[in-house]
C-alpha cells in the first residue's frame, strides 16, 4: 500500500508541519498496485485502500500494447466496490479507452498517448469524455 503524497514535517517550518501533517492524515490516499500478470487473489478480501492501479501493460517498458485481459481486473473491483477509485495505466489511447472506462475505471492515466499527441488537448477531451459516459450508464 502507498500514501498519494506525504510531505516531511523536518522539511517545514513546526506550524506549516503541523498542519501537513494533519492534512496527510485527513486526505491522504491509500493505494494498491495490480499488475497485469500479478496475483489479485487479495480482491476476494476486505480492500482497504482509496484507489487501486491496474496496470494495463507490464511495468516499466514504455511503448507497450493495451492489455485488455487485465480488464476482468477492473471489472471485479467495481464491481465489489462501486466505490473504489479504480485507475488504468498503460497503453490507453482514444481507441482503448472505451474497455477500460465500461469495465469500470474511472481514474486515467495516460502519457505517450497525450504528451506524444500533436493535438493533447482532443485526446484528453476524447479519454475524458469516455470515462464521463461510462459513469453515467
């Protein structure tokens, strides 16, 4: 499990540190990692994180492929949790989008396909616009 942002109170003034941490604690995240071949037997369990990272390609080689298999994945958290933060990363592009937001994400995070996109901002809308669409169905 991780914390979506943790500040070090020896890095802040006592004051600023007090209320960091107060914040962290208020807000923080929590969060797991599945990867597309890992183990999720855990799902059957009790999740006790605010967001879950299905990665949609293996971690760490850039340029990969959309993996929709690891959509049964997403489909099982949301379909336990209608609550959960459910977030897609790896190979999402406007042609892949629509799986992964109907199988249940609603969190994207896509790179190569926005920031390698002479047109970002449409390719946002478009990813976006998917995921809206979904969560109204």
């Amino acid at each position: 499990m991780g914390v979506a942002a943790k500040i070090e109170p020896s890095m802040l003034s006592s004051e600023f540190a007090n209320l960091a941490s107060e914040a962290h604690r208020t807000y923080a995240q929590r969060w797991r990692r599945l990867a597309p071949h890992g183990h999720h037997g855990w799902v059957e369990g009790e999740i006790h994180a605010d967001m879950v990272l299905v990665m949609t390609v293996e971690p760490g080689f850039d340029g990969q492929k959309f993996m929709s298999e690891t959509m049964d994945k997403v489909h099982t958290l949301g379909t336990k949790y209608p609550s959960l933060n459910i977030e897609v990363d790896g190979g999402l592009v406007p042609s892949t989008i629509d799986i992964a937001a109907s199988a249940g994400a609603n969190c994207i995070l896509a790179g190569r396909s926005v920031f390698g996109d002479p047109e970002a901002a449409k390719v946002i809308f478009l990813l976006r616009t998917s995921v809206e669409q979904s969560q109204k169905k």
